[in-house]
C-alpha cells in the first residue's frame, strides 16, 4: 500500500497525485463492478476541486454504464444516509479530504448499507489495476446523471425526527467552513439559538482546517462561550463525519468522557448497552460503561474497519479517540457527527431539565492520567524496527499484548499504544497510567524506545 491508497479512503494532494484522470479512472473500475445501471450516489465537501473530481468521477461511473445521483455539497453522513436508505442505490461516494491541507482531497466509497470499503476489500484492486484501465472517451451522458437533491432533505429532516430538545438551548457551533453548514438549519429547526462560527462553505480555509482533535478548531467557540451563556458547544471537521464538544465554561470534553456520556445515553433509553471502542481510549471508558453494566471490547482503529467490526459484532455503540461515534442501536450504525451532535444536545437538554451542571458533570466523570495522541513522522521501515522493540518491552515488563492494530502493551499500572498511521507515514502512539507517577514511568521507558 502506497501513495494516494489508504487504508480507510483514497486521499492525496490535487493535481499532483490525484487529478482529474485518475479520479475518472477510479470511478470507471469501481463502475465495473457493479451491475449494469447500476445507481450510485455521489456527494462532495467544500474543497474548491472538489467539482473537478466529482465530474471525472461522474464520467467514468457513467462509461462503465452507472447511473449517478449527485446529491451536491453535504457531509460524507448524507452519502452513507443515501445508499443504505434508498435500496435502488447500490453504492455511495463521497469526495473529501477531511481535516488534510486545502490542496489535498480524496474519495470514501460504501456499499447498499452504507458501510465504507477500505484497502483489503475495495482500495487495493483499484490500485493494481489503475495503469491498465482502457483509452475511454470522457463523455458525460447527462441521461444517466440525476439530481438528487431530495436526498439531501429526507436525511436532515431524518435527522430532525430522531431527536427531541425540551427546552430552547444556546449552542455555539464551529462549522470551520467545511460542508456542514445545513447542521445550523436543524438547530434553528429544534427552536434552538445557534451561535455559527466560520458556517459558510469555503475551500481555501482561510483561518483553520477544521479538526475535533485539536484545541485550535474550538478557538473561537470557547470565545463565544467566555463572551455569552451557552449551552453547549460543538465543532465539526471538514466533512461532518468526526465531532467535538466544548462545555459552557470553555472546556473541551475529551473523546473518552463523551464515549461513556453516550455509552450512558444509550443505557437509559434502552437498557443494555454494548460499546466498541479504538485500541487509543481510556481504560477508564471502557470501566465506566462496565460499571453500568454494559459490555465493552476492543477494536482497531479507521473508520472502514471500525464500522465493519459493528456490523459483525451487533454491538450497539462505537468510538474512536478522533471522534468518530458510531449509533447501531437507535440509529443506523455509521459514523455521523451530525447524529451524534443532536444525540449529545439531547443529553444536555435532559441534564438541564434535571438542573445538574454540565461541566460539573464531565468534570466528576472518571478519568486517569494519561497523555494526548502523538504522531512522529518517519518511514514505514523505521516504524517497523520500533514496533518490534515495543512487543519486546512488553515481555520484558511482564505485560499484555494486544496486536489487532500496532502494538499495545497492558500492564498493573496503565498501557501504552503505538501504530501506524492510516492517513499518513506516521508512528502515533498513546500512554495512561493509573497516577501521574505511573504515566511517568511508562511514558519514560516507552519514549526511550521510539527516540
């Protein structure tokens, strides 16, 4: 696996590795193999060649005999919604790069149900037979290309009936300019006061590249928040898939506190619960949900593998530390940080109306020390060599492996995970100990490893 194929998606720098003939190409080959007239739904972020892809895409979709509904600018959610709702749909593509440079832009393909392909089952095939796809004619049948516009609003008006807010709350949002901006018709939907930040679409990102997992893309909303009364705030990334969430002190609330916020939700409404959660979250997640009687396991992370992994196991609930959240039960089980923004507002409404303080509440959720996820660029032959001494200290320390994704090592007083990254050529890794002087004394020996 090399250059623009990833493990979860195709992504890489516009035109320098993905231009408009390979865009054409991929869409050809993934045409073929579906059936003839085959429907396939096709949505784009705010990136300024997001145009240019979707058309060659379009193209080539339409010359290997595809029909295309293109359903315009909206979150890569409303491209799983499409496919998995319409049964006349047999796949979906969304063309984003997320949270990467303004320059850089990619491409997400799920099937019929809205689960998303990854390197082993889709990506992979396409790569080998890239430099062998025919001389074909780049016509484009506008018999076969249909507006789909009429998907866009059954999902957010979908969106709207699965939510109910009590009282009329103040919600700042950080849209950072990506393709999320109808999230701010919902709020204003739900009787809610919206407080936007950076709404409007724009593919320079003139200010920020909007990402969850980093404190900069909660900058102005924690202004707002120290300027006016909120309730809540939230923050999405570029394509609306990934989302965070900012208290009405200022206080970003960590992916581990919000998986057991939901993983709670979700107990109340229905009574059981069952959580997936990346090999990177806290253990104190997985003993908070425990300790409600819910059952909890690991899984590796990328949105492709964490999805597939729901399915399989039926588990009613995934998250990632980036901020993926994945509803099986309630919902339709892909990540959607829309969704899971309006399930998170309805558990500020009940919090309210019971007159309990959020930031108390996150603030008493338990937790132990651990550090942020780091990422150190070098070779995949380098992250290679390090992996392999890290599976060694782990014996050395008498400690558990769990290799489903990098290499993570358990031991008395915390663990430690170290991995490739699936987005770029990159080790990242994590470490939690049960005090300060345990993530200490692990972060020391696990540092002086991968120096």
């Amino acid at each position: 696996m090399a250059g623009i194929f990833k493990n979860n998606d195709i992504r890489g720098t516009y035109p320098i590795q993905l231009d408009e003939e390979i865009a054409f190409k991929i869409g050809y080959l993934f045409g073929l193999r579906l059936p003839s007239s085959a429907k396939v739904i096709i949505v784009g972020d705010s990136r300024l060649s997001t145009p240019v892809i979707k058309k060659y895409l379009t193209i080539g979709l339409i010359e290997a005999n595809c029909i295309v509904l293109d359903a315009g600018m909206g979150p890569t959610p409303l491209t799983y919604f499409g496919a998995k709702m319409d049964k006349s749909i047999l796949a979906g593509i969304m063309i984003t790069a997320s949270h990467n440079p303004k320059d850089d832009n990619g491409i997400k393909i799920c099937n019929e149900e809205g689960e998303s392909y990854h390197y082993d089952n889709l990506y992979h095939d396409i790569e080998l037979s890239l430099d062998n796809t025919p001389e074909l004619k780049h016509l484009l049948d506008e018999t076969k290309l249909i507006d789909a516009v009429n998907i866009r609003k059954n999902y957010f008006d979908f969106l709207i009936s699965k939510i109910t807010i009590s009282n009329s709350l103040t919600v700042a949002v950080e849209f950072g300019n990506g393709a999320t901006r109808d999230f701010g018709d919902i709020i204003t939907e739900l009787s809610c006061n919206l407080l936007p930040s950076r709404q409007a679409p724009d593919g320079n990102f003139p200010t920020i590249l909007p990402d969850p997992t980093k404190a900069v893309t909660f900058a102005r909303i924690k202004e707002i928040a120290v300027n006016k009364k909120i309730d809540l705030g939230i923050a999405f990334d570029g394509d609306g898939d990934r989302v965070g969430f900012l208290t009405p002190k200022g206080h970003i609330i960590s992916p581990d506190k919000i998986t057991m916020m939901l993983a709670s939700s979700l107990m109340e409404k229905f009574g059981s619960v069952s959580v997936l959660i990346d090999v990177k979250i806290s253990n104190a997640t997985a003993e908070y949900i425990q300790s409600l009687g819910g059952v909890v396991d690991l899984t590796q992370v990328g949105h492709s593998w964490v999805h597939e992994n729901l399915v399989q196991s039926n588990f009613d609930l995934a998250a990632e530390l980036s901020g993926h959240y994945y509803f099986n039960k309630g919902y339709l089980g892909f990540d959607d940080g829309l969704y899971t923004a309006l399930v998170f507002l309805e558990l500020v409404d009940t919090l309210i109306s019971k007159n309990i303080d959020l930031d108390d509440f996150v603030t008493n959720l338990p937790q132990y020390a651990s550090t942020e996820e780091f990422r150190i660029s070098m070779p995949n032959s380098q992250q290679d060599v390090i992996l392999e001494r890290l599976k060694l200290l782990v014996a050395k320390e008498n400690g558990k492996l769990i290799d489903i994704d990098g290499v993570r090592g358990e031991f008395s007083k915390g663990w430690f995970i170290a991995r490739k990254s699936g987005t770029e050529e990159a080790l990242s890794y994590r470490i939690e100990g049960f005090t300060q002087k345990d993530l200490a004394e692990l972060k020391l020996k696990v540092e002086e490893l991968i120096q």
